[in-house]
C-alpha cells in the first residue's frame, strides 16, 4: 500500500517538474518564430506553419535599427546601466568587504539596512524617488539644451537599487576566501593596501563581476523608476516596450524581446564561467 | 596609549569606513526619498499657505456651529484680494483642495475674487453672500477650516476608505465609494496564490536539479536562469504572444477542435492573465533560494532515514522538508515581497479585473493626486517592512542566495 502511494506520488512529482520546466520556458520560445513574421501580426500566419520561407522575414529586426527612438533607446539602456553599475560595483564591494569583516559594529543590522531596497517594491521606491528628485530640482536639471537631470535621477536610484546584488555575490565568495593568503602576504612583506590590490581582488574578481552584471541587468530592466523620471529623450529598451505594447502592438517588440533572449544567455553564460573560475580559485586549481 | 588597543581600534575603523559610503548612498537615494513620500502623504499646506488668517481665525475663534464673525469674512476677503493680485493660480488650487472636501464648490472662489475687486464693502459677511449665497453654507467654511490643517491624516483615512462624519468620529465610508480596502485585499489574495503557486511548482523543481546527476543538474538549472536573467518586459510580451483572443493558446485549441472560433477564450485581461504571467515570472525566485539548500544538505541524511527504518514518506516529512525550510523560507519571502508590489504585468495584462494595488499608486501619480498615492505607497511599505522584519527575526536576511 505505502510503496503505490509512493509511486502514485513520484508519479505526480515528475509530471509537477517537467509541466514546470515547460511552463517556465515555452513562453521565451514561443515569441522567437514570430519575430521573424513577415506580415505584421502577433500570431502564427498560415504560411509560417507551412514553413513557407515568404512567410518569414527580418524585416522587424531591420525596423529597430531604422528606428531612431529605438537606436536612441539602445543608447540609454547602455549608458544608463554602465553608470548605474559603476557606481553599485564600486560601494557595493566596499561595503561587503566590510560587512564580513567580524570588527564591524552592527554588522547584522547594517547587512539588512544595505539590503532593503531589494525588498522594497519597486513601486513605491519608483514614487519615492519621483517626489524626491522633484522636490531637490534634479529631475529638471540641464545643461544647455541637455537634459541631464532625469540621467542623474535614473543612474542614482539604479545604482541603488543594484546595490544590494553586488553586496550578495561579493559577500557570498568572500565567505570561501581563505585568509591565510592575506597573513602570507603581509609577511611577505605587503602593506595592507598592497595586499588587497594584489592578493585579495583578482580572487575575489570573479565575484566582483557577476555582481557587477547582477547590477547591469537590474538597471538594463527596470521600467517602473524609467516610466515616471523620463522624458521622451530618456526612454530606455524595456520603456519603449511598454508603449509598444500599449500603444501599437507589433512585431518589432518580439524581435526586440528575442535580442533581450539571446543577451540574456550570453550574460548568464559569463556569469556560470566566473563562477566555475572562482571555484578554481578556491580550490587552488587555477 | 598600548599599542595592542591602537591596532584594535584601527581595526574597527577600516571596515566602517568602508562600509559607509553605501551606508550614505542608499541614505540619500532611498531613504531621502521615502521620506519625501511620507511628506506628502501628510503635508498639504497650499490652503494654509494662502490663507492664512483665515485659517488661524477658523481654528481658534469660530465656534463651528454658527456662521463665522464679520472678522473672518473680512479676513478671507483681503487676503483673496491680496493673492489673486499676485498670482491667480494659488486661489485655484485652493479651490481644488477645498472642492475635495465639499464638492460643488470650486467655482465659488473664482467668481468671488473677481468680484471683490470692483466692491468698497464695510459689511463683508453680507457682501460675500451676497456674490455667492454658498458663502453661508456650514459646510464650506468646515471645508476651509480643515484644509487648512497643514498636516493631516485625510489620505490615509482616504487610502483606507475610511472619513471623519459630522459627529467627529471615523467611519468606514459607504459602500459605493469604497476602492481600497477591497485592492489590498485583491493584492494580498494575489501575492498568496502567486507564492502558493511557486512553492507547488518551485519545490519539485529545485529538488529535480538538485538530485539529479552532474550534467543533468547544470542543463536543468540553466532553464532555470535563462528566464531568471531575461527581461520582464519580454517575459511579459510573451504572455500576450500566448494569451490574447488570438493567440496561441486559443488557436491551438480551435485547432484541435475543443473551442469553437467565435467562443474564443479569455484568457488575459483579468485576473486568470495576472496569476499565471506572474507565477512564471517570478518562479526562479522561489527555485533558486530553495535549490541552494538542497543542494548543500549532506544526502547522507536521507540514507541515515532509511537504514533507521522510515519509509521514504516518514524520511521525506521528518529529515528533508525540515531541513529545506529555510530554502522554502527565503523563497517565499521573496516571491510574496515582489508580488506584493508587482506593477508592470499587471498593468499590462491584468486589464481592470487584474488590477493591483501599485497600479492604483501609478494612477494617482499620474492624475497629480500625489499625496494620496504617496499614502497608499505608505501603506504598502509599512506592510513589506513589517514582513521584512518578522523574517530578518525568525530566519535572518543574511541567508538570502542568488545563485
């Protein structure tokens, strides 16, 4: 009796793992064929079905680059995120040096102080934000007839919104950093600072960079801080996805969704080889 | 000074001083900012910036049962005349705050100061009544006397359907006008499901990769991380790929025969549309911080369970489940904190049925009632926080794995 109920159950779990893996990613597959649709539809054309090569067409990949509102959106996500990551990768590492580091004083509550805006809903961060940009006159600043104000007010909350991900991942292959090594180098004859640049970093590097992609990839997808702070001029990919979608649904946001796809492989290929590195590193098999 | 004490001390500073630039930094980008929005969920000081006689005159002279003194109306009606002079936009925004508390009487306040200006009046109560026979509504001058309170807790109790009645006591307003309550309510019941759901799909999942064989295990995961790492935007274009009258979904189901074309399924714009697009968005959530249990916990365990002599339903409910808790922890938090505040899938698949709570924080952003999105924003927070909290209590925050 208890080895059917067992296997009934095992029978319902594997169902459960394999409904879920689909279910989790059908829909990234599906929008792949239709970006290359040749009419200007959402769905399947009878023609695609038949694998009719007339039905298919890069006509939509064309239109993004022929596009100037998205050249321009390309343009800012890039720049946006770059700055937004500099800044999270720069304090984010500082501060992960310091938070495992047991001198530090309230080092449990300063932890979850640093980490409060990932578990902040963005919402209310994105509201927060608008009234406080406002409120200081960032949000309308220019220089000349650039207006830098809104970049200003984006690449801050970005960088601190991405913040918390460095800290994470820094602070989770520092955890495997063995510490001797520092003791070496010291006396080996390093200073303090020495010894960090030269020992410490380049093995906690692999670290360093996935949070730095971690913070890249939070900017390079945020859309609810972009949607009330930009203007036209500001618009980001996924903001010009938005109004593709509200407004005029075409097929140019699923060649755009499968560009995002293949991005987002490559930068999770990245991250799992930094991650296999920084084993080496542990391990001492580099 | 020993030097054993000095090299100490010093050692406490390093790590301060490095911890204190992104202490500063989220200081003036996120908690600057949540301030502003507490600001503005209380501070309103347009009417008792404009008039501020009036309003000091209201509150301690007037005995709210009576009309007001010649005093008072002689009051308003300089300072009207005074501030239409300067700049006629301020006596519209009074009239709008006003007009919020006693509809039907923003024009009162144009007209009034247009006509003032042409009157030598030495009786003003009668001359202001005179011009707009409202001026001797009770009701009006309560209006002005409480939008004058420069600090208030009316979108609050606005944000919560609720209103001060006439005896001064708080009561729920009538049912009719009652929004709120009932989309905190939907929010909750939304972010319960979503993570309900997740935990139901995510567990199976993450136990999957964990126990399956090295390369297996790598493969699984990357399905895993691919929709983890891929733009929400996309991610939700794809449901509507899928979703919509003409999708996917409903083609293939005309086209095996089982829908009829003209009764076409509705699938997106409403509540069906916001639960399955956000249960799969935000499932690598719950998979990750539960996968990354499992996979440090010793299998020995579960080979201790067995030779112990439980059958593998007693091994699984009493050596792993427990010991997967704080996966399953972690995992829920998050998902249930991120539902919580969920604004783009709905937004945009979710149609008026689907709506959530932080759609209704955007619509009120963008129709310049800022103050009472910024109390429901309030709301939310609090609520996030206190869970933030219970959890940083219970299990510690410091447990949360990315990958």
């Amino acid at each position: 009796m208890e080895q059917i109920l067992w296997n009934l159950s095992r029978g319902v779990v594997v169902s459960v793992v394999i409904f879920g893996f689909l279910f989790l990613t059908l829909p990234l597959l599906v929008f792949v064929p239709l970006s290359f649709n040749a009419e200007p539809y959402f769905t399947f054309t009878e023609g695609m079905l038949r694998l009719d090569s007339d039905a298919y067409s890069l006509r939509w990949y064309r239109a993004i680059f022929e596009n100037e509102d998205w050249r321009r959106a390309i343009a800012n996500s890039f720049v946006i995120g770059m700055f937004a990551t500099i800044v999270a990768t720069i304090l984010g590492t500082l501060a992960a040096l310091a938070l495992n580091n047991p001198k530090l004083p309230f080092r449990r509550s300063l932890g979850a102080f640093i980490i409060s805006p990932m578990v902040t809903p963005i919402i209310v961060v994105a509201v927060g934000v608008y009234f406080f940009y406002t409120e200081v006159g960032i949000a309308k600043l220019s220089l000349g007839s650039f207006q830098i104000g809104p970049y200003i007010g984006i690449i801050l909350a970005h960088a601190m919104i991405g913040a918390p991900y460095v800290v994470i991942t820094v602070s989770a292959s520092l955890a495997g950093f063995d510490h001797t090594l520092l003791k070496a180098a010291k006396i080996s004859g390093a200073g303090p600072f020495t010894a960090f640049r030269r020992v410490q970093l380049p093995l906690l590097s692999p670290g360093v960079i996935t949070g730095a992609l971690f913070a890249f990839i939070t900017s390079f997808d945020e859309v609810v801080i972009v949607l009330f702070m930009a203007g036209i001029q500001q618009r980001t990919i996924p903001r010009e996805m938005w109004s593709g979608i509200r407004e005029e649904i075409s097929p140019t946001i699923l060649a755009v969704a499968t560009l995002l796809v293949i991005f987002a492989v490559i930068v999770l290929l990245t991250v799992e080889w930094l991650k296999h590195l920084s084993e080496k590193n542990r391990t001492g098999t580099a | 000074m020993k030097p054993q004490n000095y090299s100490e001390r010093r050692g406490r500073w390093i790590p301060i001083m490095l911890v204190a630039p992104l202490v500063a930094f989220i200081g003036v980008t996120f908690i600057a900012p949540l301030g502003s929005m507490l600001k503005e969920s209380v501070y309103d000081a347009e009417v008792a910036n404009t008039l501020p006689g009036t309003v000091a005159l209201l509150t301690q002279t007037w005995d709210r049962e009576s009309l007001p003194s010649e005093e008072i109306y002689r009051k308003l009606a300089s300072e009207l005349i005074e501030r239409s002079t300067e700049d006629r936009s301020v006596i519209g925004k009074v009239a709008n705050r006003v007009n919020r508390l006693v509809p039907g009487t923003r024009s009162v306040w144009g007209k009034t100061a247009r006509k003032l200006k042409n009157i030598e009046a030495s009786d003003f109560r009668a001359t202001l009544i005179d011009i707009d026979d409202r001026w001797e509504e009770l009701e009006l001058w309560h209006g002005i006397r409480q939008a004058g309170q420069k600090f208030s807790s009316r979108n609050y109790l606005h944000a919560l359907d609720l209103e001060v009645s006439d005896e001064g006591n708080v009561v729920r307003v009538e049912e009719e006008k009652r929004a709120y309550v009932t989309l905190y309510l939907r929010t909750f019941y939304v972010a319960v499901t979503v993570t309900i759901l997740c935990l139901l799909l995510g567990y199976p999942i993450a136990n999957a990769i964990a126990n399956a064989s090295p390369t297996v295990s790598k493969i699984l995961l990357i399905l895993v991380l691919i929709p983890f790492w891929t733009s929400l935007l996309a991610r939700t274009s794809s449901w509507i790929v899928l979703l919509q009258g003409q999708g996917v979904i409903n083609d293939i189901l005309v086209a095996i025969g089982w829908v009829q074309d003209d009764q076409r399924l509705s699938l997106m714009y409403n509540m069906f549309g916001t639960l399955v697009a956000m249960t799969q968005i935000l499932l690598p959530f719950m998979v990750l911080p539960i996968y990354s249990v499992l996979n440090s916990m010793p299998p020995s365990y579960m080979r201790a369970a067995a030779s112990l002599g439980a059958n593998p339903i007693q091994a699984f409910t009493r050596v792993y489940w427990p010991q997967s808790l704080p996966g399953v922890y972690a995992g829920s938090l998050l998902v249930f904190i991120l539902a919580l505040g969920y604004y783009i899938t709905p937004a945009l698949v979710g149609g008026t049925k689907g709506q959530l709570i932080s759609n209704m924080i955007a619509y009120h952003i963008n129709n310049n009632n800022w103050g009472l999105g910024a109390a429901i924003s309030m709301i939310v927070l609090v609520s996030v926080m206190l869970l933030y909290l219970l959890f940083d209590r219970w299990i510690g925050i410091n447990k949360l794995k990315l990958s």
